[in-house]
C-alpha cells in the first residue's frame, strides 16, 4: 500500500463491502484491480469496469479470476509466477513430516502430560520411503531436491516428462509404487476430482497423501472413505475443495487428518515478496515500462 500510495497520479480505493463497491465503481473509471484470492473478479463486474486495463493477483493461483473473459476483453491478467515455490515446498515437507512420524498426536500428548504414551508409539521416518510426486513445475522440483535429501525415492507423473534425475512414470503406476503421494497440479477441468474412489482403489501401499495445490483435484467424499476404510494412511493439506469449511466438516474432524488453513504462502516472507512484485509489475505497465518476464499470464492470448 506504501508503494502504490507513493505513486503518481493514482487514486486507490481499498478494502470496501460490496454495497461501496458498487458506488465506487459505478463514480469512477477503474483502470486496475488488484485481488488476494478473495475477491471475485467475475463477468459481471468486468462489465461494470468498462476501461479496466488489468487484474492483478498477489499470488500465484487464478481460480478467482475469469480469465477467459478478461482474455477476450484484452485486459493483462497479472500473477507472481515461481513467487511461492520454496514456502509451499517447505509446507508441504512439514506435513510430510507431521503425518510420517506421527508427531501432531505426538506433541499433543506430551501437553497432556502423558509422557508413557511413547510406549506406545506408532510411527516410521521417510528415508527409504517412494515419494510419488503430481506435478513436477517450480513447487514439485523443490519438494522433489528436498525429499531426495531426507533419502526418499521420488517419481513423477507431470503434463510433460522434464528434464529432472527422477524416472518420469505412467499414473496408474505412481499411484501403485507410491508409499507417499504429493499434488502440485494446477486445477483445471482434466484435473478436478481426478483422485476418486476408483485411483484410490489403486494405491497398493496405503500411502500417505499430501496436497498443497488445490482442494478440488481430489473428490473429498471418495477421499474420506479412503481415510475409513484404510486405502490410504493418512491425509495432510492446506486446501480444501471448500474454503472455510463447514463447523463440523468430517474431513477436518478425522483422526488420520491434519488440515492447516490455506497458511502455505502467508510466511512474511513470502507475503511480502508476492505483493511487493505485483503491485511494482501493475505499476510498471502503467507507467509504460517493461514489467517482469512471464507476470503477464495471459500475454501469449492478447
């Protein structure tokens, strides 16, 4: 906010309910949206911000966004590509962690007082463990190098075979060698729901499952039923198909459950770093200037 208040001829409106949104963009030409995640920046306020230029997200995800339209419209649609890649790879090893060696349950029996509960502990660590990686972009990479570190083999099945040291392997075969399971996929139409109950029946060896990408990739009923009935072993993410759940959502409820909320890319240095470089990208389009290489996602399509 510092940044774009010492901007020159800017005028900034922020933080307003919907009923002074619409005042503020039925009285004034918006040239420029900037969103978190939160905001819906859909068609129909695109129809109502006839001389928009761009919208800009702080992050990387675009699910809020109607980037077709926008497309079609010629507005930038601006992100902070490879911005979050070491935060959620870290998140994603911790809950790794969390669920291998049972350590939440752990910890949370210590506080308890309950220091004989070590005599009946169960857990195991990742070294020598197969690590099946979904998607192997900047995030997958990093939590590949990492895993490879703690002794892990990794395999990956991706939209397209890299240029990596880790065998490239059919999905049905990761979902059968896989003693852990990691999603870095980005949510599109070929990848919503595209863990159900038929690809968990083909998981041999009751993998832990991890997903830091997005909530919808896995069908949450089919999910839970692959918790009860012991298909998989245990099951870590900071997304859910619906965010905030519900008061008494099952899923978050279950025992071989951990669900942090949607935290991955809010470490202070990680936040500050994706809205610094977007607000300086949107205000180097429209002073004229060369934003950063590949902000602009849509810039292939305008």
């Amino acid at each position: 906010m510092k940044v774009l208040s010492a901007a020159q001829d800017i005028t900034l409106f922020e933080g307003f309910t919907e009923q002074t949104k619409k005042n503020v963009v039925s009285e004034n030409n918006i040239h420029v949206i900037i969103t978190r995640g939160k905001g819906q920046v859909n068609t129909a306020l695109l129809d109502e911000c006839p001389h928009l230029r761009i919208i800009a997200r702080c992050g990387v995800g675009l699910d809020n966004i109607d980037l077709k339209e926008a497309t079609i419209r010629g507005i930038k649609v601006i992100n902070a590509p490879n911005s979050n890649a070491s935060t959620i790879a870290e998140h994603t090893i911790a809950l790794l962690l969390l669920l291998q060696r049972n350590l939440y349950s752990s910890i949370s029996i210590t506080k308890e007082g309950n220091w004989n509960a070590r005599n009946k502990y169960q857990g195991d660590e990742v070294n020598g463990k197969t690590l099946g990686i979904l998607g192997l972009g900047n995030i997958g990479k990093k939590v590949a190098a990492i895993a490879t570190v703690l002794g892990m083999k990794v395999i990956y099945w991706s939209a397209k075979k890299e240029n990596v040291p880790y065998p490239f392997v059919p999905f049905e075969d990761l979902l059968k060698q896989s003693n852990c399971i990691s999603i870095h996929l980005p949510l599109t139409p070929k990848t919503k729901n595209l863990l159900d109950c038929f690809t968990f029946e083909k998981m041999e060896k009751k993998p832990l499952l991890i997903n830091t990408a997005r909530g919808k990739i896995i069908d949450q009923q089919a999910l839970f039923q692959a918790l009860d009935t012991e298909l998989i072993s245990g099951f870590a993410a900071d997304v859910l198909a619906t965010e905030p759940p519900g008061k008494n959502d099952p899923l978050v409820a279950h025992p071989k459950a951990l669900i942090t909320p949607h935290i991955g890319s809010l470490t202070a240095t990680t936040y500050r770093q994706m809205c610094l470089q977007t607000v300086r990208n949107v205000l180097a389009i429209l002073e004229g200037k060369e934003p950063d290489e590949g902000c602009i996602f849509n810039l292939a399509q305008l």
